[in-house]
C-alpha cells in the first residue's frame, strides 16, 4: 500500500473517530444507545479490512453501512477515490454505483456520485459510459461544470471535434472562461481532415472558424498560409506567413522556409531578404531563431541568413572553439565562409538527429508538432526547438564526418 493511501486510512480512522463521537452524543440526547456503537464498529471493521489487503470484504461492509446510514456518504466518496487511484476501478465504479441507486440521497451527493461513477468508467477506458453518465451530469445543475468538462476530455480523446466545440460553448457559457485557443484548435483540427479528403471548401470553412473564436491564432494562420499555397497564391500565403510569426516568432524555424519558397515563387527573393533584415532589426529577439531555421533548412544563401549564421556561431562558446579549431584544415577549402558553411552542415546533421519538437509543459518531445501534446493533452504548449544538442556536437563522429565532406 502506498504511502498515500496509508495517510488517507488513517484520514478515514480520524473521521471514523469524530463520527463516534458525534453519533455517541446524538444518540445519548435522543436515548439511543446501541445504534452508533454498531455503526462505529462496522466502520472501524472495513478499515480493518482496507488495512489487512482485503479490499472485496471493506467493500461489502462499506456498501451495507450507506444502506444504514447516509452520514457517512463523504467517507464512501473518499473510499471510492482511494479504489480507483490504486487502480481499482471496479472497486470504485461498486461503491459509485450503490450511492447512485440509494433513492434517499441528497441532489448534490448524487450529481457528484455520478460524476465519480464517470470518473471511474474513464479510467477504467470505458468511454461511451463515460460519456453517457457525463453527459447525465451536465443535464443538472449541481455538478453540470464538471460533466461538461468530462466530455470536453471525451471528445477530444476520440478526436470528436464538433462535439467538442459544442460542449466548450456550453462550458464557456456556465464558467465565463476564455476558451477561444482551445475552440480554434478544434476548428483547426476539423479543417485539417478537410484537407486531408481534398475538400478545400470546408477547409475554408473551419479556418474562418478557427479566426472567428481567435483572432491571433498563429496555427490558423499557418493553415490558411499553406492552403493558398497549395492554390498558388503566393501572394496571400506571403501575408499570412508573415503574419503568423508577428503573432508568434518562435515558430520561425516552421514558418521562415515556406515564407522564402512563397517569395521565390512570385519572383522576388530579393524582397525576402529585405522583409528578413527589417524583420531581425525589429525583433532582434528572433535572430538566433533565425540563423537556426537557415541551418537546419539548409537553402538559404542571401546575405541575411549568412549574418544571421555567423553571430549564431560568434555567440556559443563551444561553436566558436570548433571553428577557431578547424580554422587551419577549412580555410585552405575556401575561406571563412566555407567554414561557416560546413560548420552548418555538422550542426544541421545533429539537429535531424535530435527532437524537433518539445512540450513546455511536461517536457514531451518527438519530430511532430502535435498542437495538443499526446502527454500533458495541453493545447499550445509544443514549441520548435531552436537549440542545439552540443554534447552530440563534442561526439568525435558527429563533425568530423561532416567535415570531412567537400561542398
């Protein structure tokens, strides 16, 4: 037994105690004097049980003492959170199940026994009867916040995006919450399987959605960027890109390659170059992300990137040490220049070998943006990693096979 559940039996034995007492002194004003020791005795006998690992038989004693007596409902809650946090949900949807079905139990006791019995079904991975009893519990009043926050989690487990927006609607509706990120995501979600069957018109359609419910919302922006894309109107995706890291630049190293593909495309990378060094002198913030994005892209060559690249290398300790190393080797190949650009390539190699992605959160990372973080299910929290693993970059084989190459 966990030292957690050990603190809340002796949680259950103080209020047991408490209990006794009290019922002691209510039966003595009313001059009944067996009733209480019994129900103290049968108490203290399934914490017994609890104690000794025999849980089915607390269970019982537990289940046949809220057929007697509807004081101790608060116990049965905290036994039935003790059930399913050691994992025992047919334990805890029991004890959920009976205090439902007592006909003499208090409104709110029964809306939150419901939500717990919901509880337990989802962890128990029994999701459309949990979805049921949530849905039960958001009809009422007394715990409806919870059923409809239950459904939310549902629904975006079974990646049920309409229901999902619906359901938040309500919730913001009842706790005035800004939900708005969280219903563009759904959006987004919704116009991506759009995409996903070609169907461009309903791609449209929850893209101005996804605007409607946020308006700085830097995905919605990307989408719609890439969809006019895919349309061939660079000049759009050109305004929405740039666009997009207004709202956000940590996303430069995603955004900055499409951004220059749609410039090339209308004819104008010279225009590109200027956009990126107004850009750097606006936000000098995004510098560092900038020289990132260039290296492990590896198709930039203006003279921006290139800056961008040096002062990147200029800035780390560990870089400028393995440049000033290899000067002697790589100069003799072509310059500085050709140094910088073999350094990239080596720091380019490293990063497709490390995690793009990374939750800010619960530290989840892997090569996909996952706008909702598979882990944590946080939304918004999974940022493109702009540093390098320079420990793998002191490996003796990750430069030097670089290196070693020629240009």
């Amino acid at each position: 037994m966990s030292a957690a559940d050990t603190l809340l039996l002796l949680l259950l034995f103080a209020v047991a105690a408490g209990l006794g007492w009290f019922f002691a002194r209510r039966s003595a004003n009313r001059g009944l004097a067996t009733g209480p020791r019994h129900v103290s005795a049968e108490y203290f006998q399934g914490l017994n049980y609890l104690l000794n690992e025999e849980p089915d038989k607390a269970l019982e004693v537990f289940i046949r003492m809220v057929d007697m007596d509807a004081d101790t409902i608060d116990t049965h809650f905290a036994l039935g959170a003790l059930f399913r946090r050691r994992g025992e949900t047919e334990r805890a949807i029991k004890v959920h199940q009976n205090l439902v079905a007592r006909p003499d139990l208090p409104r709110e006791a029964r809306a939150r026994a419901l939500n717990e019995l919901a509880e337990d079904y989802f962890k128990a991975g029994l999701f459309d009867r949990a979805e049921q009893v949530y849905a039960q519990v958001a009809r009422g009043n007394a715990q409806r916040e919870q059923g409809l926050r239950g459904l939310v989690r549902i629904y975006e487990l079974q990646r049920d995006w309409e229901k999902a927006i619906g359901a938040m609607d309500q919730l913001v509706s009842i706790s005035r919450e800004a939900n708005g990120t969280v219903v563009a995501h759904y959006s987004c979600e919704l116009a991506q399987e759009a995409l996903g069957r070609g169907d461009l018109l309903a791609a449209r359609h929850w893209l101005k959605r996804a605007q409607a419910a946020d308006r700085h919302t830097v995905r919605g922006a990307m989408m719609r960027a890439s969809v006019a894309q895919r349309e061939g109107d660079h000049r759009l995706a050109v305004r929405l890109y740039e666009q997009a890291l207004e709202r956000d630049g940590g996303f430069l190293v995603d955004v900055l390659p499409e951004l220059r593909r749609s410039y090339v495309e209308l004819g104008k990378p010279a225009a590109f170059e200027q956009w990126l060094s107004n850009a750097i002198e606006k936000h000098p913030a995004w510098r560092p992300g900038v020289a990132f994005a260039a290296i492990t892209d590896g198709s930039f060559d203006d003279s921006v990137t290139r800056q961008a690249i040096v002062d990147f290398i200029a800035g780390n300790p560990i870089l400028t040490d393995i440049l000033e190393t290899l000067r002697p080797t790589l100069e003799t190949d072509g310059g500085k220049d050709a140094a910088v650009r073999r350094i990239s390539g080596a720091m380019r190699r490293i990063a497709k070998a490390s995690p793009r992605y990374r939750c800010e959160v619960c530290g989840f990372s892997g090569n996909a943006l996952y706008w909702q973080c598979p882990s944590c299910r946080s939304w918004d929290t999974t940022r493109p990693v702009t540093k390098f693993r320079f420990e793998a970059m002191l490996d003796a084989r990750a430069l030097p096979a670089e290196t070693a190459r020629k240009h």
